[in-house]
C-alpha cells in the first residue's frame, strides 16, 4: 500500500500562510504526489500534484524535498473556506494506485 | 457546467434490499471510480473504470456490483444491503493519464447511504 503520514490536525489564522506537512517514505521513482481536499458534507477537490519540481497553481504550492520522501502542501493566505481534510497521496495516478489516509483537518479561525 | 453528478443524495435502505446509485459525468472524461467513506475514515476503492467497456475491482468490492453504461455514466449496486454498507459514497471520473493532466479527479458531493 501507499502510505503517507500527515498530522491529524492543525490550525491557523485567517490571512496566515499554512503549510501542512506530509511524509511518503515509500515513494516509487514514478509516483507522483498528490494534494486533495475535502469540506465538509462534499466530495474530495483536487488541488494539486507534481513529481519532483515545486509546483504553483491557483490554490497553492507544493514543495517537494529533494529525497521525495516528503512534501509541503502550502496555502499562502488561508482564509475561512479553507477549512477542511487536506490528503496527502502518492502514487501512479491511476485509480487503483491513489490510496486515501485520514488526512489533516486544518482549522482557520479569524 | 456540473462535473460529476451523483443520485439519490440520501438513502436508507433495509437489510437485504437492493438499490443502484447512479453517476453521469459531463467532462468527456475516459476514467470512473466509486469510494466508500466511514466516518473518519479515508476514501477506499471499490470499483474503477479506466474506459468504456472495462471494469476493475478495487480495495473495497465485496458486496458491490457495477456497470459503466457508456462514457459517461458509472451505476453502482448493492444487491443485498447490510449494515456495514452504511457509508457516504462517492463517485469520481478523470482523464485517463492522469500524471500528464493538470486538474485530477473531479468528485461527485456523494450518497449517503444507511441500512437499517
């Protein structure tokens, strides 16, 4: 199995950068690693994946150390709505590769 | 646009009933997945779809029958519901090479299902 270990929980203030820590120890040459989010009472929301190269999208940055045994999922500015599981998930990209953990729940309060 | 559509939202079935949860997307996507989540629990695979005309068992798939229609819709069946069926359910659909693609996979808000 492919598994990662993140904190359960953590939290911030609003307007505050947040970096939510994850390590894949296990991580193949070829997998990449993936950052999912989930609030409350929806479905899981991709956020973003990268392989080897420090990644920035419209919702944030993903650092990713030069060993790939870990990674950073980075919210520069988290404001209220990202309240939420942050997954941490490493693997092929295929369906049957991509497993789940328990994730981090981050709490922003004003 | 809607992305992935999942219905019912809300079920509640007897032990021993059956039902199928039905799933459309509207992304042109190749890929399906069903994952069943417990409270407090991660997502776990049941079934997948890589394209039109396969299937595959995932992690989770005793219990569980399904059918991928056409491209763009993915049913999942319970034939004989149990307890430890309750769960919210998610349905899920990308492109095929995912590692190439910049959005991943696009969920579905869910089923939740409970059996009595």
């Amino acid at each position: 199995d492919a598994k990662t270990t993140q904190p359960n929980s953590m939290e911030s203030n609003e307007e505050e950068p947040v970096h939510l820590p994850c390590n894949h120890s296990t991580i193949s040459g070829t997998d990449y690693i993936h950052w999912y989010r989930q609030l409350p009472s929806q479905g899981p929301e991709y956020v973003i994946h990268g392989l080897t190269s420090n990644v920035n999208n419209r919702m944030a940055s993903l650092a990713i150390a030069e060993d790939r045994k870990s990674s950073t999922l980075i919210l520069h500015r988290a404001t209220l709505r990202d309240a939420a599981v942050y997954y941490c998930i490493h693997g092929t990209g295929t369906a049957s590769k991509l497993t789940f953990g328990t994730g981090t729940r981050l709490q922003v309060t004003l | 646009n809607a992305g992935v559509t999942q219905t019912p939202k809300f079920q509640v079935l007897k032990t021993g009933q059956s039902m199928t949860l039905q799933c459309a997307q509207d992304m042109n996507h190749n890929s399906m997945y069903w994952y069943r989540q417990d409270p407090g629990m991660g997502l776990r695979l049941i079934y997948y779809s890589a394209s039109e005309g396969t299937t595959d068992k995932g992690e989770v798939p005793n219990g569980y029958n399904v059918s991928r229609l056409n491209k763009r819709e993915f049913s999942l069946r319970l034939e004989s519901a149990a307890p430890s069926q309750t769960s919210v359910y998610f349905c899920a659909s990308s492109e095929l090479t995912l590692q190439v693609r910049a959005n991943g996979y696009t969920f579905g808000s869910g089923t939740r299902l409970t059996v009595v």
